[in-house]
C-alpha cells in the first residue's frame, strides 16, 4: 500500500528536558523523523521545551514550538494550523506518548480533526496497564512471571503474601523505571509498596514474582500496514535479569541464544506486536530467558514506540529505525522502501552484522552525594557510549575506553580493586564499575565459577574475560625489545591499548606505537553495512580493527582497509563522547552544526564520536562517521589515516578539548583557537596575569597543592572561599567553605579522588548577582557578542543549575558596559577564533571575572534559538577563515524576555541532599518565554532564587 496522500502536515512531539530515563535517544528519534517527513513533502510542525536539541532547530521543520509539553500548548498550536492532519506521538519517548493519551482522552484530537499515526491508543494502554497486558499475554498463549496488579495498599500486602518474596514492584505508565523496585524482604515492603503507587499517575503498580538471575534479551521490531514484520535487531543484556536495560551492559547480536529458542523468541515478539493493535512503526520487546538448558521463555514488556534500544539498534546495524518507523506510518510498506545504507535493496529485510557492539551506560554518581550507587530496577545512568569491534573483546575494550573515567580499558592500567572483600561486595551489590571488577576477580583469582554463582552473568562472557586476563599475562612476561609480532596482534585485535599494552611490558606508549608500525600493524576501518558485506554499502560509516594480513599469490602481503581515502580538503570534528551531568546534548548540537557549517564552505567532515544516541552519529550527518571511542589512540590513527587540514575541538565540550594538547604536540592543526589561548584560559594563574595586564578585576585568588597550603593561603584571602580543583568540568568538586575545618576537610576529600590536582581558592563574592556572556571573535579581532544572561539564583549556584535569563532584568546600564567591555578585551587577548564564554559576578556595581571559555558553551544552542540565529554556523565559518565576524547580519529576534530552566533527576535518588552550589546536578533544561517580567512563572522563580543555595 502506497503512501497515504491525505496527510500533508504532521505534528512531532517531543520528549522535553533531558532526564535520567529519557535522554537524548530522542532528540535523534524526532530529528531523524522529521526529516523523513520532509522528503516527502511533509509540512512539519514540531513541539518541544528542550533548547538544547537538534531537533528543535528552525532547519529541521516548518514550524518550531519551544513550549511545555502540555495539552494547553498542544490547543495553541492546533488553532494556530488548521491544516494539521496526524499527530506522530512515538518520537518522544514517554512524556510524548502520555501527553497523546492526556489529548485523546481530552477529546482533543477529535475536536481538531487530527489523527494519531505510528500507534494506536489503545496499544499504548494495553502496553502500559499492566493488567491489560497480563490478560492479553494468557489470551495469546505467551509465558509470563506470575503477577498480580494492585491499585490500593491492601490489595499489594495480599498479593505479597500469596507469592512470598523476593518480588519486583513495577508502578504503571512510568519511564525509565521510576518507582520500580526489588522487594528481598518482608520489612522493606510496605515502603517500597507505597512508593510505587505513588510513582504512577494512575496509582497502579504490578507485582510480580523475581526472575533473578535469568538472561535478558530485546527485540527492535518494524511492521507495515500489510503486516509485514521484521526484526532488526537482538540485544542480549550482559547483566542478568534485576537490573534496568537502560543500566545494563548490552551485546548485539545475542551471544548465549541458541537458535532455536532465538526463532522462539522471535515468533513470539511478533505475535506480541500483532495483538497489540493495528498499527504501522516500531516496537521493543523485552524477554527473560532461564539460564538452564531449557530456556524457558517469558515476556517481560513491549513498548509501541521508538526507544533508547532502538537509538542503539540504529546505530548498531545502520538500519534508521525512526526513519523508516516515519515513513511506515505514513502508509509506506517495507518492500516499497529503501535500504538506507546499500541504496540499491530494500527495507523489507533483517540486518546481518559481521562485527558486535557492546553498550556500556556512563553513571554520575559523583553529582549525587549519598546516593544508593547500587543497580537495580530503577535507571540510574545518564548517557551511554558503544564499542564497535570484530570480536566480544574488542568491542567491550572499546566501550570501557569511550567512557571518560580515567580508565584505558579494562585492567592493565594500574587502577583495578585489589581489596577481596570489596570486590566480592561490588559483585554481589551489582555496581557502576562491575565490568571493570570481574576482571580484578579473575586477576586475584576468584575462580570464574563463583563470579557467575555471584553475578548470574553466562559463563560465555566469563571466560572471555578470562581469555583477556590470561593474555595480559602472557605480555607481563616479555620487554618492549622481546614481545612477538604475534602477541602484539593479539593485543590489538583483542582491543588492548598501546597503554595498557605499555602498563603490561613497563614501558611508554610511544614506543609501543613505534613497535607497532615496524611490524607494520596498523589500524584498519570497516563498513558497518547492514548485510554483511552481501550487498556494497554507499554509506560511509565505518568503525576500525586490527586484520591478520593476506598473502596474495605473488606474495605481497596486505590488510583490507574500507575506508577509501579522497583528495578534498578535510576536516574533523571531534565529538563530545558520552552524555554526563555537566556536558550534555548541547555539545552534540554544536557538533552537527560545525560538519554543517564545514560543508557549506566546501570541506569533506569526518565526524569522531562514541555516543549512540546522538545525531552526530547519524551515519548521514557527516560525510564520513567513525564510530570510534573520543581516545588518543584512535583519534591519532584516524587523522595520520585521513590526513585533514586540521581538527575542530570546541564544539565537543571538555571532551574534545582535553586532547588539544595532544593534537598540538604532534603537529596537528587545532582550527580556531589554538591551544595555547586554551590552556591559558584553564591555567588560572596565567590567566590572572592576563587579567591585570588588562586592568579587568576578579575574586583574589591562589593555588594550593595540599591542605596544609589552603590552610596558609585562606589567612590573606578571607572567608567564605570557593574551593575547586583545576581542569574539570560541571563545577566537579566544587564547594564554597566558611572555616579551616570545612576548607581541610575539602581538599583532603579533593586530593582523595583527583590526587596531584592544583586547587583553586577564591574569596566568594557573598552574595553576588552572576551573569555570563558569549560571543563570536575572529582572527581579526573583531568580536560579536550573541548573548548576556543574568541568573536568578545568586554566585555559587553553578551556571548550569542557574535559571539563565535572556536578556538580563535588572543590570544597570553601567553593568552592562563593563561586560561588553570585559568580553570584548578577553575574547582579543586570547586570541579566540570562534566563541568563547565568559562568567562574571557582579558586586558593588563592579564586574569580576569568574572564569572564561574559548569554546562552545551550554548556552550557545539556548542563545540561538532564543534568537532565531544559527550562531554555531557563524562561528564555525569563522574558525575555519572562510569568513570574518563583519560578514555577517546579525539580526536577533526576541520579543520580552527567553529563560533558560535546568531539570533535575534528584528523584531516581530519594535520599541525596538536593541543595544547590557551585556543582552542577541538572541533567537537562528547557527554555520559557515570558513576555515581560510581571509573569507569575518568573517572580515565583524570583521568590525561591536564594533557597538552594549551599555551602
């Protein structure tokens, strides 16, 4: 059946702010949908409070709506247009699928004339009521834990006594597990109860017996109108049952399946899809399967939507499922649709992937002190990276060193837990840094057996870990001059690094990258292609490895490299790796409008990031994707293999910035600010000098290395003072102290976890008004301020927990002439190319500089879109000298005033302290216009400005 010709305008919703449980899987589900509309001649109007987003670009639909999702605004925009014909509500997540219902059930939609397309109502319900769904399961003959629903507290204690513990709380029409628990033992039950029930808006919770220690799967479905279905992908869970998928270690393909029980499942799936309701687009479904010989199956849940999975699935097979998920509700069938990837076959068919892609979450649990840092039912984990490689090994080497925490991989890097009791404890209480610890286990030599007695982790996994250990021990035994060609191989295939590969022989990276060269192993790149290399992939989209090489019958040898090099002038743009609390979505944002902006001025981009839920990992954002960890190694082989003019780092946040120096030393061009204007910018006594060169004030300051030093120092600087270590971001480590004992308590926990950290100590302006800048600069000196802000809450609330107000409200004009000037004279003096940040604090009339960033910041999307300008364009335009700031028109439109909102995650963490200081918590924003400041929403912000402020 062809497309559906009376649809001619569809409205998207979104998934508002980022929270943990909704994170920005979905700003590329609704951007990659919105496109797909738009090939079709689609009129698209789009609903979302998120600034911080691609998809909330003007570029991406016809018309942008930055307003909170409710049923209010959704009135608003449909008196507004008319000629809305469909409502796609399956590209938001949760918050947009539960605002669907709340107008459907409003009797909204009927009164616009607006149908639901992608879904149906009553699948959402069937699928979130989980009583609904418990019956639908028994009618369809599908296997399923024991369960009961309860909607009142009695009813909960009768279902708990007929199953007798342990049991598994699931509240209904909740995300990301909020709510949900494990009950163990009879005393925790009544509380546990309780907060389910108050988790869902319906006050429903289903309880059900534990399936703990059973294997976990997902299934990522496609279904047309004519009932075609296809599955494109099979996710095993590293982690057995009881902990969220969305914190789980996850494996695609399934390794431990068998094929039978596979084709089990999968029949299985599709029946679940089918009796769901009658609709066209995507699903996940989730199973638990016993770890015995038998595999017995039994369906967990099912969601009529696109999904965090289906972010990984895309990514993991090339297959766009939001993409093609569009187009099907649109009354597309599979077989009238194109493979994406090879062009020339089409949609109608399963992926098969000759490489595996293990999925590692990224937790912050430092932001939340006292936190419950165990895993369990409830997500915890803020963003997610993924490890692309020929074997298990290589792709989990790959994914522990995209994750930013100071690791090189797993083990050999001097920094595994030696501490029995403590391993045993972090096994048994699955932690955070589980998959670093069972190969400490292996290393001490907990035997593998009661690791899986343990964990529940299949014995399969196990022993890979084991086959690792057993390498690295293999290494230990040789010398840099001594190590076989073989071994390094080995090493290299199996996804060791050149460091740990050095930590293992005692000796320097450096030379072990020579080693590599004269035995002339060097990295090779793959196309992730859908079909296992059947059909010729168009799209470049690759990921690297290390090949045995090939005898050809002359005898010269050589290895396979997919990536074909072209003559254009190049250029890449480095990532900002994994989501955390500090750098967000805002920095995938700048990426994909630096490759943007680099093509319009005729550059080849070569994107470099790690992070599957990104759109900068769209496989056609850039000209070429390597879906590489954001890691020297990597990086330094890419460019030696691409050869570009040079390497942008300042959209990718502090990421794409802590290799600057790196870059710099072996000669590789940074575009824009060089990295001495950076490390100037960090370097805080530097910095000062710079600032009274320039006669520009700022908090007396000084640097200490140890407590007995801050001790010394606090005597000429006065109380209160800020305390921060250098060189980190989101304010980590922060913390404003009032006396000697709380100043040496500070630090010594500082040192504890960041040792050989300078640290900073600032006289605290008490009570000062905080603002911050950002602006444009050229290689001429020309400077373009896009935007000042003035925060509500006081100085000492980090900037990203700050309620941001554009323009600022109450800075008198004298203010705000010492900020333009400060900017401008700084922005000169490091000779920034491109944009940069500055933050000030404002007391007595005068402006201090707290800090300045020569890079992308958190507020350049809020700015832009605020505005209506493509900032990062410019400012990409202008690092890469194709044009000066006077080229361009700046014309912002801003009617009354734009306030940027941080959203906090605090309720995934009961028990944590929810005060606010100089370090950030928010995990994401949205942005409220307001037309002038007698708006009640902005003097009740006003009225609290001073309540979380902590010391």
């Amino acid at each position: 059946m062809p497309k559906d010709t009376t649809i001619k305008s569809v409205l998207i919703i979104g998934s508002g702010p980022i929270v943990i449980g909704q994170a920005c899987e979905f700003d590329y589900a609704g951007s990659q949908s919105a496109r797909s509309l738009r090939e079709e001649g689609i009129e698209v109007i789009l609903i979302n409070s998120n600034p911080a987003t691609i998809m909330t670009d003007p570029s991406m639909a016809d018309h942008v709506y930055l307003k909170p999702l409710t049923t209010k605004s959704i009135i608003e925009i449909l008196k507004a247009h008319p000629q809305i014909d469909a409502v796609l509500p399956t590209m938001g997540g949760q918050t947009a699928l539960n605002l669907a219902i709340e107008a459907e059930e409003k009797g909204i939609w009927k009164d616009f004339g607006v149908r639901l397309i992608g879904v149906d109502i009553n699948a959402i319900n069937i699928t979130e009521d989980r009583e609904k769904f418990k019956v639908l399961l028994n009618q369809i003959g599908i296997p399923q834990a024991p369960a009961k629903t309860a909607n009142s507290f009695l009813k909960g204690k009768e279902i708990a006594q007929e199953f007798g513990f342990p049991l598994v709380i699931r509240p209904s029409f909740t995300l990301g597990g909020t709510g949900a628990a494990f009950v163990h033992k009879k005393e925790d039950f009544d509380d546990l109860l309780t907060r389910g029930l108050e988790a869902s808006p319906i006050h429903e919770v289903l309880i059900d017996k534990a399936l703990l220690g059973w294997k976990e799967y997902e299934l990522e479905l496609l279904r047309d109108k004519n009932d075609n279905v296809v599955i494109i992908c099979t996710i095993e869970n590293m982690d057995p049952m009881g902990i969220h998928t969305g914190d789980s270690i996850t494996v695609a393909p399934a390794m431990t399946l068998s094929d039978t029980t596979f084709q089990k499942m999968r029949d299985m799936a599709i029946l679940m899809m089918r009796s769901i309701g009658n609709f066209a687009g995507g699903c996940n479904v989730q199973f638990a399967v016993s770890p015995d010989d038998k595999e017995d199956i039994v369906a967990i849940e099912i969601n009529p939507r696109v999904s965090r999975s289906s972010a990984l699935a895309s990514k993991a097979t090339g297959y766009p499922i939001a993409k093609i998920a569009t187009k099907l509700a649109l009354g597309y069938n599979l077989d009238e649709l194109q493979n994406q990837i090879t062009k020339s076959t089409s949609a109608l068919f399963e992926p098969t992937l000759d490489y595996v892609i293990v999925k590692i979450p990224r937790w912050n649990f430092d932001k939340f002190e006292g936190s419950d840092r165990t895993l369990g039912l409830q997500m915890k984990s803020v963003g997610e990276v993924m490890g692309i490689g020929r074997s298990f090994q290589e792709a989990l080497h790959k994914a522990t060193q995209s994750l930013e925490i100071k690791r090189n991989g797993l083990g050999s890097d001097g920094k595994g837990y030696q501490n029995y009791e403590q391993i045993i404890e972090k096994l048994t209480f699955a932690s955070w840094d589980r998959v670093f610890v069972i190969y400490d286990a292996i290393a001490m030599g907990i035997p593998l057996s009661r690791i899986h007695e343990i964990t529940k982790i299949d014995m399969w996994f196990l022993k890979q870990y084991e086959e690792l250990f057993h390498l690295e021990k293999e290494i230990s035994n040789y010398k840099i001059d001594t190590l076989p060609r073989e071994l390094l191989l080995e090493a290299k295939q199996k996804g060791y690094g050149d460091r740990q590969i050095a930590h293992m022989m005692g000796c320097l990276e450096s030379q072990v990258r020579k080693l590599r060269e004269d035995f002339n192993i060097k990295r090779v790149f793959k196309l992730v292609d859908t079909c296992a290399a059947e059909f010729k992939a168009v799209t470049p989209y690759f990921y690297s490895t290390f090949e045995a090489e090939i005898e050809k019958a002359e005898g010269t040898k050589y290895v396979h490299n997919e990536s074909v090099v072209t003559d254009k002038k190049k250029v890449v743009v480095l990532g900002s790796g994994p989501n955390r609390i500090g750098q967000g979505i805002e920095f995938d944002y700048s990426c994909v409008h630096g490759v943007l902006a680099a093509k319009e001025c005729g550059y080849e981009t070569i994107m470099i990031n790690c992070n599957p839920e990104t759109v900068s990992t769209d496989f056609d954002t850039a000209d070429k994707l390597y879906f590489e960890p954001v890691f020297w190694e990597h990086i330094y082989d890419i460019i030696q293999h691409e050869k570009p003019e040079g390497v942008i780092v300042q959209l990718g946040g502090q990421t794409a910035l802590k290799l600057a120096e790196k870059l710099s030393k072996n000669g590789i061009k940074i575009i824009g600010t060089s990295f001495d204007a950076l490390d100037l910018a960090e370097d805080r006594g530097r910095f000062s000098e710079l600032l009274t060169e320039l006669n520009i004030p700022f908090p007396r300051f000084g640097v200490a290395e140890n407590a007995e030093e801050a001790v010394q120092l606090a005597d000429s600087l006065d109380f209160p003072l800020l305390v921060r270590p250098s060189y980190v971001l989101g304010g980590q480590g922060m913390k404003i102290v009032i006396n000697k004992q709380e100043l040496e308590e500070h630090v010594i926990e500082i040192l504890k976890h960041i040792p050989n950290n300078k640290l900073l100590l600032d006289h605290y302006l008490d009570g000062a008004i905080e603002a911050e800048a950002d602006a444009i600069c050229d290689a001429d000196g020309n400077v373009y301020i896009i935007g000042i802000m003035e925060h509500i809450e006081p100085c000492g609330v980090h900037s990203g927990d700050s309620n941001a107000t554009l323009p600022p409200f109450n800075l008198g004009e004298f203010v705000m002439q010492q900020i333009k000037d400060h900017t401008k004279k700084i922005a000169v003096a490091l000779k920034t190319v491109g944009l940069i940040n500055i933050q000030f604090a404002i007391k007595d009339d005068i402006v201090y500089i707290i800090e300045a960033n020569p890079r992308a910041s958190r507020t350049v999307p809020f700015i832009a879109k605020a505005y209506g300008e493509p900032y990062v364009n410019y400012a990409t335009k202008v690092m890469l000298g194709h044009n000066k700031v006077t080229d361009f028109t700046f014309n912002p439109q801003l009617k009354g005033y734009a306030i940027k909102q941080p959203v906090f995650s605090f309720s995934k963490f009961p028990n944590v302290n929810k005060a606010l200081g100089p370090e950030m918590k928010s995990t994401g924003e949205s942005i409220l216009f307001i037309d002038d400041l007698k708006d009640d929403q902005f003097y009740d912000l006003y009225s609290r400005r001073k309540m979380y402020l902590t010391k």
